[in-house]
C-alpha cells in the first residue's frame, strides 16, 4: 500500500464530492462557472465545468485510491 497515493486520491475524490454537492446546494459560490457560462453558453459552460470539477477529480480520485491500495506510487 502507497498512503501517499491514496491520501491524494481521497483529497480528490472529496474535492469532486465537494464540487458536485456546492453545484446542487449553492451554485452561485462557483464565480468560474459564471464566467464559463458567459464564455461558452449556459448549457456547455455547466458541461465543461461539472466534467473539469467533478468528474475528472471523482474517477481520478477512485483511480489513485485503487493504485495506491496495489502498491503503485504516484512519484
């Protein structure tokens, strides 16, 4: 097992949970999605967003977990 690994994996699988429960709760908290929804439209400007801070952390996240569980570093 690799804590380090797996201690980044879990910071970015909480920042993603983090992410994706502020976008239901509180979504004006987020001033880069406004200025993403200004830039490329409301639909795929809160598509770039949810994928670039929440998706991409939660599977990253998942996937270092996993790796730093088989031994594998980040380093």
């Amino acid at each position: 097992m690799n804590w380090i690994t797996i201690g980044i994996g879990m910071f970015a699988l909480g920042f993603g949970i983090y992410s994706t429960f502020v976008r239901f709760t509180n979504p004006q908290k987020f001033g880069k999605l406004e200025a993403m929804k200004r830039k490329f439209g409301a639909t795929a400007g809160t598509v770039i967003h949810t994928v670039a801070y929440s998706l991409i952390p939660i599977v990253a996240g998942i996937v270092f977990m996993v790796q730093g569980i088989r031994g594998v570093s980040l380093f």
